[in-house]
C-alpha cells in the first residue's frame, strides 16, 4: 500500500469547515484512499472512501485531485465531537490484502 | 443496521493467566472478521482475520490464538499472557476483504 503523509496536528473553530490534507504522491491506479478517524480511548470509525472521483456522505466530503497524489476530507461544519486523530490510509482492495494500516495521522482539535 | 460489539470493555490481567476477548456482529450474514492490537504509541497491527466459521488465517505468529465458533462471533484468546500483550484490542467486520472495515468499541488490557 502506499505511503500517506499527514500534518501532525490541526486547529479548527467550531461551526467551520475542518479541511485535512493528505499527500499519497505513490498512489496506485487501483488503490482507493480510506479515512478513519478514533477519538480517544474509542475504536475507529469509518468516515469515507473513493477512487478519483469526489465523493460525500452524512459525515463529510473526500476531495481527490486530479492526478490522485493528494486528498482533502473536508468536515463542513466541525463540532467539539469532531476533536479526534483523523487517518487518511490507501488501500488496495484486491487479492488478499485483508489489513488497514494506520500511520501517525492528523489530531484534529475543534476549540468552542 | 448493523453493530459490533466487544467485552469486556477493560480488563487488568496478572502474567501468565490466561485470556478470552469476545466479539460479536449483529445485523449482517457471512462477515470477515478481524482482529487488531493498537499498542501505546503504536499504529494498528492486524494480529488474525476470517473469511468464515472455522477459517482463521494469522499474520502475526505470537501466543494468542483465534476461534470463529458462530459466523458472527470471533474469539481472541491466549494460555498465557505475556507483559508485551498489554494494548487495546480491537475488532472489525467487513461484508468482504475488498470493503471498508467497521471496528468495535475495543477492550484495554492491561498485563501486570
């Protein structure tokens, strides 16, 4: 799987949108970009995914640029709950990769 | 919808006892079924997965042992607990090894 690099740690205020950047300059063409995020003490949750396209869901939105090097998942309107460490992992689905692997991630913090 | 759930939540255990972590799936058929290790300071490390009852495939050769006994209930086990199994315990579920995985709320054990 492909390496990702993420900033350590993000500040965002509450009520604007949390914008958290991803570089996975390696990424394969089949290779799609997971985010999980775990706030402390919880297991991960499951927030996004995709391919190329963009892509948007209950929780957020997943930016990928056009040559798919980077990503951007976008939490439109933070709240404290949001406060977490955010994991941008690529992942290829297929044959028999079965594990997630987390790098350091970004800890978000959403101040009131 | 579905849920995953784990027990005990925490759990302080003396060396060299033994071990049992429960975890169960509920609202979905035929799951895999993963096991990971989040040590202090550390990413996740996939320890066992299953594609089905009685299927367990290891990725890291240690003292704990894995069992599928029902489709949707996974057991992590060990005869006798090391210092170095200290971490936080958790489980996934996925409907396939190509699909996003679900974790559960996790069990920290503490070895002393």
């Amino acid at each position: 799987d492909a390496k990702t690099t993420q900033p350590t740690s993000m500040d965002c205020a509450e009520g604007r949108a949390a914008n958290l950047p991803c570089n996975h300059s390696t990424i394969s063409g089949n290779e799609y970009v997971y985010w999980y995020r775990q706030i402390h003490s919880q297991g991960p949750q499951y927030i996004i995914h995709g391919l190329k396209n963009n892509e948007t869901n209950e929780m957020a939105s997943l930016i990928i640029t056009e040559d798919r090097k980077s990503s951007t998942l976008i939490l439109p309107h933070a709240t404290l709950r949001d406060t977490a460490v955010y994991y941008c992992i690529v992942r290829y689905s297929g044959g028999s990769n079965y594990k997630l692997t987390f790098g350091k991630g970004t800890l978000l913090t959403v101040n009131p | 919808s579905q849920t995953i759930h784990q027990w005990p939540a925490t759990l302080v255990q003396p060396v060299g006892s033994p071990l049992s972590l429960e975890c169960t799936v509920e609202g979905t058929s035929n799951p895999n079924l993963y096991w990971y290790r989040q040590a202090a300071g550390r990413g996740l490390q996939l320890l066992f997965y299953s594609v089905g009852i009685g299927q367990i495939s290891s990725e890291v050769p240690q003292n704990l042992s894995a069992s599928r006994p029902q489709d949707r209930q996974f057991i992590l086990s060990s005869k006798k607990l090391l210092l170095s199994d200290s971490g936080f315990y958790l489980c996934a579920w996925s409907l396939t090894q190509y699909n996003e995985q679900f974790f559960g709320p996790g069990t920290r054990l503490t070895v002393l």
